[in-house]
C-alpha cells in the first residue's frame, strides 16, 4: 500500500505469527491496539443482531432442558457432554457445553477429572451455540433428584445476585456498578469479601465472539448504551464441596435491561 511508516493496529486476536511477520515487514511503524476501533465496531448491536442473539440463546436454553430430563445416576461428565451435542444436532445449530458435577463445580473453569453423576449433587452446564454468526452463553446449575438445604440456598444467593444486577444496569451507568450489585449481595449474605466465592467478573461481552469487550467488572468505568450485550453469570464456589452459577444474556434497553432467556427459577425447577 506503500506505507512503510505510520500507525497499524492490531486486533488482539490476530495469530502471533502475522503479527509479528507485519512488524517485521514494517520495522518503522508504530504497531498498536486497535481495540478502540474494533470493539467500538462491535459493542452496540442492532435489531438484527440482538435477534439472531436471542435465537441462539433460546435454542441453547432448549437444549439444556432437554438435557436435564434425561440425566441418570451413573452418567460421566462426557456422557452428559454427548448428550448436548446429540440435542444440539436435532436443532440444526452447532454448539457445545462443558459438564461438571459435584465437588467439581467449585472450579469456575471445571476440571478435566473422571466423574460421575450421582442423585442430589450439582451439575452446571456451560455453554453455547451459533445462529448467523452469533453466539449464546448460557450456564445452568441442576440437580438429580432432591438437593441438600445448602444447595438451594447457595441457589437463592445467586439468583438474587443476578436479579440485582439486571436492575443495575441501564444506560448511562457504570459497567463496573453492574458488577458491585451483584457482588454485595453475594458478600452480604456471608460469601465476600469480594472475590473470595464469587472468583471472576460478573460478565463479559457476547456477540460473534462467544468472550468480546468489554467486560462488567470492578475498575470498568465505561458506561452502558443501549444495544449492548454482556453476560450476567454471578456464582459462588465452595472449595471442595460445590459450586453454583447461574447464566443469562443480558442486553441494554433504552431505559433499562432485560434477558434473552427467563431466570432460573429454582432448583428444583430449574427451567419453571
């Protein structure tokens, strides 16, 4: 193009081996994020977008469902995982989710451990799917058969987090607000202070990537607009025992917000 000097930026996920080959080609540019440019492309989504969105939102809250009907004691992790894959194929959409059971949903991120369903323990499911190049993030935290007192009130907690956060967050706000409103009621409630059980941000943004900017975190101080997109997946993990995390998209309305897919109600009734 005939500029071997000036300013490139680079998107942050462009392979290291281009990067570097456009840096060594142009040893005299400034190389630069070009995160302004890219996220500020991507953050606010149009009618259009929001219901490709909401489509594969739903199709994965489908999926789960049908998921959960047909779980059995004795399952593994990968048993579970086949059967979303197989539900996800009789909807025409490509998705996935990751499966952690018991002591392991403690973990935010799971564990590649071998395990094994059992009546009474947890299950979360994470995961999502693509519709016209769009993506879903749903979490779900189920159980076989009855669930312990401290299960369901674990649930309670993360329900009412995620609740308040939704109130929080309308246009004009903080991002990082969004996320203080979901962690005060966790750390009210016993489970603080701060990232002490509720280990990562309240969520991130969605849209052709399943993780985009920007992120409702503490430190955030940009401020919400309509369209916008995030996750609200508050959790709180007990080391060694179990974890609960509840999912849903939410997105920026003119003078509030609101989800793509219904709360989880309860435990017990984990899709109402």
């Amino acid at each position: 193009m005939g500029h071997a000097t000036g300013t490139v930026g680079m998107e942050e996920t462009v392979p290291f081996f281009r990067a570097k080959g456009i840096m060594d080609a142009l040893p005299q540019a400034r190389v630069v994020d070009a995160w302004p440019v890219t996220a500020g492309c991507r953050r606010v989504k149009s009618g259009a977008e929001l219901a490709l969105m909401k489509l594969a939102n739903e199709n994965t809250l489908a999926v789960y469902e049908a998921v959960w009907k047909a779980l059995k004691p004795g399952m593994t992790e990968q048993d579970i995982s086949g059967l979303i894959a197989m539900a996800y194929a009789r909807t025409g959409l490509q998705g996935d989710a990751s499966v952690n059971i018991g002591k392991y949903t403690a973990s935010p991120h799971g564990s590649d451990q071998p395990q094994h369903l059992v009546e009474g323990t947890p299950i979360i499911f994470d995961g999502g799917c693509r519709a016209g190049g769009y993506t879903s993030d749903i979490t779900r935290t189920v159980v076989l058969g009855q669930p312990s007192d401290d299960i369901r009130r674990i649930f309670d907690i993360v329900l009412q987090a995620q609740t308040a956060a939704l109130k929080a967050a309308r246009p004009g706000v903080t991002m990082e607000s969004v996320d203080a409103a979901a962690r005060k009621v966790i750390s009210d409630a016993g489970y603080g202070p701060d990232y002490r059980y509720f280990s990562h941000r309240l969520g991130h943004g969605i849209g052709i990537d399943m993780h985009e900017w920007d992120y409702l975190v503490r430190g955030n101080k940009h401020v919400l607009e309509p369209g916008m997109t995030f996750s609200d997946e508050p959790g709180i993990y007990i080391p060694d025992k179990f974890g609960v995390r509840l999912e849903d998209i939410l997105y920026v309305t003119e003078d509030g917000a609101a989800l793509m897919t219904p709360q989880s109600p309860s435990i017990d009734q984990p899709f109402g």
